[in-house]
C-alpha cells in the first residue's frame, strides 16, 4: 500500500516539475547591468502606438516614445488599432520611466524604457523592432522584444499579416 502512496505523489508532485517549460534564453541577460534611476508617473493616453502621455513626478507631463520598437503612423488602421492597443496596457497605470543615460533636465519628449509595454506592442504585432545601435533597453529587455517580434512575424500578426 505504501509503494500505492509513493507513486501518486510521484505524478501528482514531482512528475508536473519534470514537465516545465525550457528556461527562457533572455534570462542569462538578466543582472550585472547596474541600477538604472527610474522616475515614477502615471499614464495619461498612448498619444501613438509607440509614445506615451506620461505625468511624472516632480517634473510635470511629457511625451515618453517607448524606446526600441516604431509603431505604424497616420491614419491607417494599423496606427489606430497600435495607439487603441498601448492605450488599452497602459492608460491610469503607475508606471517608472528608465532613461540611459540620465537627463539632468527633461525635454519634453524622451525616449526611454518604460515598463514591459515595447515587447507588448511587438508580441502583438503592432509596432517594429528598431534595432539601431543605442536602444535604450537592457540586454535582457532587448532580447525579450527580439523574441516577442519574432513570434508575431511566425503568427502573421498585425504588421507581418497577410495583406
């Protein structure tokens, strides 16, 4: 009866660990990187599928272009359906802006790392990968949006979609 017990908590605790999922490539990025300042604001609107109407604290409201990713412009409805989806992520949430390298005084628009909202609008197909030399995002972050856009083009969504 006792080996009865053992096997049942065989494959009711230990069988489901040995099904996990592979370990994420992007998390050997992870550290190492240094603490970055964050500034904490709330969303106001998604301006574009690629900008945010941020107000930050101590410094007042500003235009915060998601570093790393271009969303569609003008008035297709590609550019709608991006700025109606980061508004839908974003909008009334508190969120921290991260600028590399720190500004001493803010312009009114920044380009910066702000939360997981790049790889969203990648993952879904909505924006593009930029790619250039300085993105403004970590190694790890940087590796996620790669994944995220890469699965959106597999699944020919948004902008890899049929046309």
């Amino acid at each position: 009866m006792n080996w009865i017990r053992a096997a049942l908590l065989f494959f009711i605790v230990l069988a489901p660990a040995a099904a996990q999922e592979p370990p994420d490539p992007c998390e050997a990025l992870l550290g190492g990187g240094g603490s970055q300042p964050a500034w904490p604001g709330i969303v106001l609107e998604a301006a574009t599928g690629d900008t945010l109407l941020i107000r930050l604290k101590d410094i007042g409201v500003r235009r915060v272009k998601l570093a790393g990713i271009q969303a569609p412009k003008g008035e297709g409805t590609l550019s709608t359906v991006s700025r109606f989806h980061l508004a839908r992520l974003a909008k009334g949430l508190r969120v921290f802006v991260i600028l590399d390298p720190p500004w001493k005084a803010w312009p009114a628009e920044v380009t910066a790392a702000v939360e997981d909202f790049s790889e969203a609008q990648l993952g879904a197909g909505l924006a593009k990968g930029t790619h250039e030399g300085v993105s403004g995002l970590s190694p790890y972050v940087a590796c996620r949006c790669d994944r995220a856009e890469q699965r959106a083009k597999d699944a020919g969504l948004g902008l890899w979609g049929a046309p």
